[in-house]
C-alpha cells in the first residue's frame, strides 16, 4: 500500500472524519509508531506503520469483531497489566480487539470488545449519550432520599453528575442507568449519600443486555445487536 496523509487514513480506516481527524493531529491525540504526530501533512504506511488515537489502534481493510464478556471481579480492564489477570485472558481468539470503556477491578458484568476503532472512540466518548445500565448492592438499607438525590445528580470530582435513572430492587439493591461514566462514579455517588458498595454489576450498554451469559464467558454479538449498535455510530 502506497503512503497516504495520516487524516486521510483515519478516515478511510472508518475512524473518523478527515476533519474530525484533523483536530486530533492538532490536538496531539495521534500517534504513528508510538510517536505523536502533530503535523496534518504527514503521510503513513498504513501496512506498516501503527497508528493510534488516544491510544486505540486503527487498523483498516479487517474483519470486525463484536464480543460481550461477563467480566469476573478481580479481573483489570486493560489489554496488558503485568502482575494482574486481564479481560483478554478471558477470550481465546485470533483477532487483536481490545475493551471498550472501562469497569473497576472489583466491579463485573458487562463488558464489549472490539476491534472496531471507530465504535470503540463512540462508545467510549461520554458525550454521545450511551446509556450504561448498573446493578448496586450496598453494605446497608439506602433510603428513597438518597436514591432521589442519585437520580437528580450530585457533586462529583469538581462538578455535578448527569440526571441519571433509578430503579429500586430492595432495601440493599437498584438499578441505576446513566449517560456518563467517570472513574468510579457510581461507588462515589453512593459514598455521598452516606452509602457504601459492596456489588457493582453492568447489565447494559446501549442496546446490549448481559442476559443469562455466565460470568467469565463471553459471546459474538448477535446481527441485530450489531445493527443496532452501529446506528449509533
């Protein structure tokens, strides 16, 4: 493959926009060979060249690969941690994908792997309005005040959580859907209503359920499910 401008590539790779690649050269978010590039005239080899995006490698002219995953507790969200067990041990296949978004060590359920450069930016963004479904269990009763104060938003990390979504299941137990996803930002929300987590479960991300998948088995997505995702897109 002959040498191409690098905004072009993003866009041909089905990434992005060339425009919308543009402002990530300029922002310094793409890297070529490790390397960040800043530079819109630089061209690439995109047989040989690695080029990433804030760290998510766009490859282009590949099969994708859409995988749900029942992530176990204990288990980092990372495609490489030395010392600790990664998501990707989980999954024994020959593509390169990688995890989108993220989910503590401690928390489970949930979770997509892809190696879909352009859903995994989209889903991963919080400002495309994915919804991200989650079931709590706290250490002690949580009361309807708290549970409305959840629901409304509440200060977090300098500034205020988004409305979110609630459902009640029992004294130690809801549901919680949320447009948004800040590092630990449920188990932070709990604490500022007095409450502690103790279970933190993913059952949905946009139109994909958990369902019946046993925990630490994962799944292909099923083509209404991939329809359905990639009309996000």
């Amino acid at each position: 493959m002959s040498l191409m401008r690098l905004q072009k590539y993003l866009s041909s790779a089905g990434f992005c926009s060339r425009r919308k690649g543009e402002e990530y050269i300029k922002d310094g978010l793409v890297t070529v060979n490790n390397q960040v590039v800043a530079e819109l005239g630089t061209k690439v080899d995109p047989q040989n060249d690695r080029i990433e995006v804030n760290g998510t490698l766009v490859q282009a002219d590949q099969k994708p690969v859409y995988i749900a995953l029942n992530k176990p507790g204990e288990y980092v969200t990372s495609c490489d941690h030395p010392g600790e067990k990664i998501v990707l041990d989980l999954v024994d296949i020959p593509e390169r994908i990688y995890p989108v978004g993220r989910l503590d060590k401690d928390s489970t359920g949930l979770l997509l792997l892809t190696n879909d450069g352009r859903l995994h930016h989209r889903l991963s963004h919080p400002s495309f309005d994915h919804e991200k479904e989650y079931e709590v269990t706290v250490a002690n009763h949580i009361t309807d005040g708290a549970l409305r104060s959840l629901e409304k938003g509440l200060p977090v990390m300098g500034t205020k959580t988004r409305p979110a979504k609630i459902k009640r299941i029992s004294s130690k137990r809801f549901r919680i859907t949320l447009k948004e996803g800040r590092n630990r930002q449920i188990r932070r929300m709990v604490g500022k209503v007095g409450g502690r987590v103790i279970g933190l479960k993913r059952i949905r991300i946009s139109n994909i359920k958990l369902g019946k998948l046993s925990e630490g088995s994962w799944r292909y997505l099923g083509e209404k499910e991939k329809e359905g995702l990639l009309e996000t897109l």
